[in-house]
C-alpha cells in the first residue's frame, strides 16, 4: 500500500455521556484498538466530549475551549499511536448561555482544522439552536492526510447537499460525518441513503460516525465514491475500519465525470 494513495480510517461508534472523564477514557480504549488494528485515521461521533439528551444548560457549563482538556488528550492520543483523530466538541461560543457544536482534527503536534456545524438540528420536534450557536456559513473545512483531502461537516449537514459540494469545491477526496443522528420513524433509512447519496452525486467517500442505539441509529458506515459500504457498525457500539483510495476515486471519477460536467455553484444564502 502507497504511503501517498490509501489511508486506513476507522469509524468508532459509542456513546458519550455527561461525564467528559468517561467519554475521554472510552475515547482512549477506542483509539488504542483502532490504532492497533491498523488505523490512520479514527473518527468519533459528534458530542464526543459531552452529550446529555434532551440538551440544556449543562452544555455551556461543560464546553471547552479549542486548548481545553479534551483536544489536549486527543492531541497526545495521536501523538502516542501516530494517528489522525476526528471528535465532536461542545465549545465555548460567544457567550455562557450556548456552545458551539464543533469537530476537531488532531494529530500529535496539534490541530489539523476546526469545523462548526452550519445546519442546526431544528427539526423533528427538536430545537438544537436553543443551545448551540450555528458555524459560519459556506465555510469548507478540510486536512490533509496520506495525499487525501478530508473534508469536515456534522450530522444534520448531511441533509443540505450544498455543505458537501462547499467540501467538493475545496478538492476533498473523503467527507468525514461525526454525527448524532436522532432515532425516530425512517430515520435510519434517512441516515443511510443520504450518506450513499453524498458519496454517489460528488465521487467521494464518506466515514461517518454516529452514536449507537437507543439514542442514535448506530450505523457507522465508510463508503466508496459509488456509494457501496465498505465498511460498518451496526446498532451497538464497535469499530469499523477500511481502506480509502486515490486509485478508486480517479477510477471512478473518470467513468462518471460528475463533478466536472455540473453546471450550478453553491452560493450562500
């Protein structure tokens, strides 16, 4: 396997909790096994580093800064097992009523990139924006690892295809989703034929991390650039690790030229 064409990348699927010293304990467990089994990159969910369902006030009493306890672990985990790490952060926002609900990329000397989730999850009976202070709009966020760009977004992103062609137009090659996807009627169907379709309509992977049941639909999944699932976690917690490829994407890219034949931007509302 190149070092510059193929990258292993595990997606862990567990269940964060309100005690930020578990979620980090677990986080370590999980990264030790992933790592062991040949990972490069490991994503963990959104919340990763403290989640209370329904939310309230207790998120902005426990939101950290982007120097904080949490990115400070994740950053030596890396450093330990010479791994990328992708995990959702409940940040300190502009004020002490709301967080920002944040993914961060770490490796062992630091930060790679920062992503605030843009889309709100004001749907299905909840109201997200009650707690959380939405990211800036049309902001593509991406890292480097491997000779691959990957590309952040969070969760209910996945339902605005526009969030993923910002990421497309930024040249990523994979669009990682940490993501807490509500359990309800089809919304696991949702979950899993949006994750093929952005993978389908833009050429590119996909590694997504969600929570497992009850809260979460679980299916944690890495899916080539024709919308095949390489790669998954069922309802329980677990890890799922594959391979994503150069090789596959300009395979694919050249047999079903997509992206270069579109004719509409993504402007920002």
């Amino acid at each position: 396997m190149s070092e510059r064409s193929a990258v292993p990348v595990a997606v862990c699927q567990f269940a964060p909790s309100a005690s930020r010293a578990d979620n980090l304990e677990r986080i370590a467990e999980l990264t030790a096994e992933a790592a062991g089994r040949g990972a490069r990159l490991i994503v963990f969910p959104e919340y990763a580093s403290y989640f209370v369902d329904p939310m309230d006030a207790s998120l902005a009493v426990n939101a950290e800064t982007l120097d904080g306890d949490f990115v400070t672990t994740l950053t030596a985990l890396a450093g330990e097992y010479g791994v990328v790490i992708v995990a959702g952060l409940v940040e300190r926002a502009s004020d002490d009523h709301r967080v920002r609900n944040a993914v961060v990329a770490v490796r062992g000397d630091g930060l790679l990139a920062v992503y605030r989730k843009q889309h709100l999850y004001d749907a299905f009976g909840q109201a997200e924006s009650e707690w959380v202070e939405a990211g800036d709009v049309g902001t593509a966020v991406t890292f480097e690892l491997g000779g691959l760009r990957f590309g952040l977004m969070t969760c209910y992103d996945l339902r605005f295809p526009e969030v993923a062609r910002t990421l497309m137009d930024a040249d990523a090659d994979v669009l990682v989703v940490p993501a807490e996807w509500v359990r309800g009627p089809l919304k696991e169907h949702h979950w899993t034929t949006l994750l093929a379709a952005r993978a389908i309509e833009n050429t590119a992977y996909v590694v997504a991390a969600d929570h497992p049941a009850p809260t979460g639909v679980g299916h944690s999944q890495i899916i080539d650039p024709q919308g095949v699932v390489l790669a998954g976690v069922g309802v329980a917690e677990g890890i799922a690790i594959s391979v994503v490829e150069r090789d596959v994407i300009e395979r694919v890219r050249s047999t079903n030229p997509s992206l270069r034949v579109r004719r509409y931007a993504v402007v920002p509302r």
